[in-house]
C-alpha cells in the first residue's frame, strides 16, 4: 500500500505542476477553433503537451486512488467477517 500511496501522491504533484505551468507558461492559448487572433503555433503545442500531461497525471491519480479505497475496504470486510468452520 505505500507504493501505491507514492504513485498517488507523485501524480498528484506532477498534475499540479502541469497545470501551474500551463497558467504560467501559456495564460491566453485557447484551443484553435476558438481563437479570434492567430496564436503561436508553439504556444498551442506547449499547451497541448501540458494538458495532456496534466490529464494522464489526473487518470493516474484516480485510478491509484480507487484502488487503495477498494483495497482498504476489502480489508476492512475481511477482517469483520465471521469465520465459519
């Protein structure tokens, strides 16, 4: 379960990094559908790779987090169920 608990909290700080970065780095990129004003093509792939980092961090996270709910309540049940012989 430790290891599990680093994964969480490793891709929790990266997901906050990505997204710090994002407001830092690239504040007025919006997507190309939606810009009224030419953007820099290298803004647009700047953002682009932050958002995608910051979205595979959060699935990350999630999943290490839903395994670790599911695993302590797997133990919990384990340990109040009555032992038949």
């Amino acid at each position: 379960m430790c290891a599990a608990w680093k994964v969480f909290c490793l891709s929790a700080i990266i997901l906050a990094a990505a997204v710090g970065l994002a407001h830092l780095l690239v504040p007025d990129v919006v997507p190309v559908g939606y810009a009224e004003e030419p953007q820099a093509s290298s803004a647009i792939l700047a953002a682009f790779v932050l958002r995608a980092i910051a979205l595979t961090a959060a699935w990350v996270a999630i999943i290490t987090l839903v395994l670790l709910v599911g695993a302590t309540l797997r133990q919990m049940f384990r340990r109040t169920a009555p032992r038949q012989s």
